[in-house]
C-alpha cells in the first residue's frame, strides 16, 4: 500500500495524461474491434501464448521458453495478415469520421428513397418475392457494383419490385443505391459472412449476403425471404429480423435520414452504441427464445 501512495505521489500532470490517452486509445480500439470475428480469434490466440508461456516458466522448460521468444517475433508480423478484414474495417471506420466530411445524399432524396423503399418493400413481401436493396452511406461499395448490371436510375417503387420478379434476368443478386440516392447497379454479388453469431442459423445465402455487406463497411441492406415473406435490415454485422415495413421505414429514418448528414460525430457515436445495444438485445432474446 506504501509504494502504491508513493508511486501516485510521483506521478506528474504529463504522467496522468499520458495514462488517459493511451487507456482512451485502447478502449478505442476495443470499440472498433467489438462484435467481429477478430475478438474471438484474439482471445483464443492471447490464451494459447499466455498459457504456454506460464507452463514453460513453471516447469523451466527451456526449449519451449526458446520456440516461444522465437516465435513472439513472427506472431507479430503475422498479426496483421490474419487480422487483415478487420484492420480494414477499422480504417475505413476512421476515415469515415467527421472530421472528413459525409458523402450522403441530400436530405430530400434520402427520404424520398426511403418512402420508394417502403412502398416496394411492402408489395414484395406480400408476393413473396425475394429481394436485397444496399444502401450506400460513407463506405464504397464501387467494388461489388462493378459486378452487377449498371443502371444510373432514379430510386421507384415500380422500378425496385420490377427488378425483383422472378421471371426477369436482374432478380437474382442485389440492387445497390448509391450516395448519390440513385440506383446504380443491379443484379449484384455481394460478400458472404462467414460469421456464426447470426439470429438464426437456418438463414439463407440471401440473408448473409446482406449481414457481409454490412461487415465490410457501413452500408445497410435490406432483404425481403422469398420463402416467408419477412423483411429483415442489417446494418453493422448485425441484422434485424421480422420487421413489418412500418418498422423498416421508421429505422431507415432513424440510420438513413435526414438526421444523418448534419449530426455532431459524437451524437451520432451514441446513436450507433444505442442502435448496436438494441439490436444484441433482440438477438439474445430470439436465440432464449428458440432454446
């Protein structure tokens, strides 16, 4: 207890400061990391070294002691390679900041997207017509448009629902709305998740389809089952299930509208940790539900 009094004692206002920030930028990083794959691979790898080193100290054995300071080395470097989705989630996270502006459309063409989107959302359930809408916000997503048809058309309901009847050629892939609040290409293939964290574990490759997208960066997607009917949103690696198109519209409000463009970073901080605490929320009650 006495040399704790006296290290705190010691310590100078440029100490103190220098503590916060590297704590802050820990905590930082842990909030980037939070609900990826990366965190469940770290750990496993954190334990394994941590418990080899402590059986190679406690039984002095030397050749291990010898594999492992050997190894500390290529473990470091190999970090980023294995890590290497993640790190660029969080780079592109930080480049998206405030601090560099927004690319969203203009308040008046998100919503008007977002009324197009409830429309055809709500004829395409009733028909049972399967669908994946992306909608772009700081992200790119020019590497998967590349890979549909491109259309540079203006965001309809008729149009959507047309672009996902079954019998036409353009159906069968994802239609993205890019930051300009414009369709920009269809039929497109998107990532698939290879996360196991998902609401439900008999979901379709439509439904991660869009929790990928969401991964890769923030864009949202909606997905309409063609087997059910239900509307789903993702957005962040999460995804919402069994919302009615009411719901939907006023969600898409909420990440999606005019709110968005002009909101201080830090409440829009807060928003994301609320939207991201909902959404663990419904995903643990779902999965009680089902066991």
């Amino acid at each position: 207890m006495e040399q704790l009094l006296i290290i705190l004692e010691s310590l100078a206002l440029t100490d103190i400061i220098d503590i916060a920030i590297v704590t802050l930028l820990f905590y930082s990083i842990s909030l980037l990391f939070r609900g990826t794959q990366a965190v469940t691979l770290f750990r496993g790898i954190a334990l394994l070294v941590i418990g080899l080193i402590s059986v190679a100290a406690l039984l002095r054995l030397q050749a291990l002691s010898w594999l492992l300071a050997n190894s500390l080395t290529a473990l470091v470097i190999a970090i980023p390679v294995i890590f290497q989705p993640e790190i660029r989630r969080v780079l592109e996270r930080l480049g998206r900041s405030a601090f560099f502006g927004t690319r969203l459309a203009p308040e008046a063409t998100r919503v008007s997207v977002i009324d197009e989107i409830y429309n055809a959302v709500t004829k395409l359930s009733s028909r049972r017509h399967g669908a994946l809408i992306v909608l772009q916000r700081n992200s790119s997503v020019q590497e998967y448009i590349r890979t549909g048809i491109g259309l540079d058309a203006i965001v309809t309901a008729d149009l959507l629902a047309t672009l996902f009847w079954p019998l036409t050629e353009l159906h069968d892939g994802a239609v993205i709305i890019d930051d300009t609040g414009r369709i920009a290409a269809a039929s497109c293939v998107l990532p698939i998740t290879a996360s196991r964290n998902l609401p439900d574990p008999n979901l379709g490759t439509r439904h991660r389809a869009a929790v990928g997208i969401s991964e890769v960066g923030d864009a949202l997607c909606v997905v309409v089952s063609e087997e059910t009917g239900k509307i789903s949103l993702t957005n962040g690696g999460r995804m919402i299930l069994d919302l009615d198109a009411q719901r939907l519209q006023l969600i898409l409000g909420g990440v999606y509208g005019p709110d968005q463009a002009d909101q201080p970073s830090l409440a829009k901080r807060v928003r994301e940790l609320r939207d991201e605490f909902l959404l663990r929320l419904q995903t643990r009650r779902r999965q009680g539900a089902q066991t």
